[in-house]
C-alpha cells in the first residue's frame, strides 16, 4: 500500500534532482512508496482536485497536504485560466486584493476542511504542512473541525528550514528537505 502527497513545488521539490525532495526522503526512510502529486506554482484548489481524483482510485495508507500559500490562485477569463499570485496578479487579482484578504483566505480555508473531511470519511490518515503561517484565527477555525495546520514555529523540532539553495536559486535545498522528512515522521 502506498501514500500520498500533495502540494506546490515545494512539495514537487522543484530545483531538486527526483529523489532529493522531502517525498522522495520520506519514503525512503519509511521504506513505502509515496506517490508525489506536487504541482509547480500549485494552489489549494489543485490540492484538492488532485486529492479527489488520486482518491477515485487509490487507497493510501497515509495523505500529505502540503498546503501552498492561500494568495496563490487560479483566476479565469474568457475561459482561460492563469494562474496568479501578488508578484504576477493581473486585474481580477487586483480587484481581489482590494476587496480583502479573505477573498483568498476563505476558499483556502474551505478547499482544507473539504480536503481533511474526505480523508477522514475514508480513515485514511491526514498531516496539513504550511510552510508558512497564518493569523491564530485560522487556526482556531480549523481546530473546529479536528484540523491542526502545522507551521514553521521557529522551534526545535517544530520548524520547517528554509533557504534559496536549490538549483534555481528559489526553492529549497536537499538539506531542508531531509529536515522537512523527519518533521513528518515525527508527525505520522
């Protein structure tokens, strides 16, 4: 029986070689398959989608939901898509932005407890990674359904490591990576 993890390119390990990534790492160390559905410039919508049709025919043993940051979107014009953030939002993510925060807060936040309710409909086993934080209010929305979102505490054994070592010069090296795999299997 295999697994799952789902997420950005963190979780694709974007700027690693294949088996450098923390889903790579993790599953050596647990000596099971992981199945990587990490999606370059991903966001919580994809996580979900992807979640969904992964689970239509797999059983994993565990889920990873590495979720990315909740101001990564996709928008839609004339029926295309693009997907948007704030360093390449155009005028709907604009008109998003001005309208508020919770334009994006909000859906991020339903996409998770959607995502976690189906997990825990079929028992399977959940951990929420954000390599970010968020305000305490999402997560004490979230503790209202059984959901702990874990963040980068700054602590010893609580923390995810970041730096810009990996090829692109962007994303995150084997190093924290390899800290990313051990924090979760502290946490499965």
């Amino acid at each position: 029986m295999s697994a799952v993890a789902l997420g950005c390119s963190h979780t694709a390990g974007t700027g690693l070689t294949p088996n450098e990534n923390y889903v790579s790492i993790l599953s050596q160390d647990l000596g099971i398959e992981i199945v990587n559905l990490g999606v370059p410039s991903g966001n919580h919508s994809q996580v979900q989608i992807n979640l969904v049709k992964h689970l239509q025919n797999h059983r994993p043993k565990f889920v990873i939901l590495q979720w990315p940051n909740p101001f990564r979107i996709t928008t839609w014009s004339e029926n295309v898509s693009k997907k948007e953030t704030a360093q390449n939002g155009g005028p709907i993510y604009s008109a998003m932005i001005k309208s508020g925060d919770r334009n994006f807060l909000e859906p991020w936040f339903q996409s998770i407890v959607v995502s976690n309710q189906i997990c825990l409909e079929a028992k399977i086993p959940t951990v929420n990674m954000l390599l970010e934080n968020v305000d305490q209010e999402w997560h004490d929305r979230l503790r209202q359904y059984n959901i702990v979102l874990h963040v980068d505490e700054k602590l010893p054994g609580k923390t995810w490591l970041f730096d810009s070592a990996a090829s692109d010069g962007l994303h995150h090296s084997t190093h924290c990576h390899r800290q990313w795999a051990q924090r979760l299997k502290q946490l499965l």
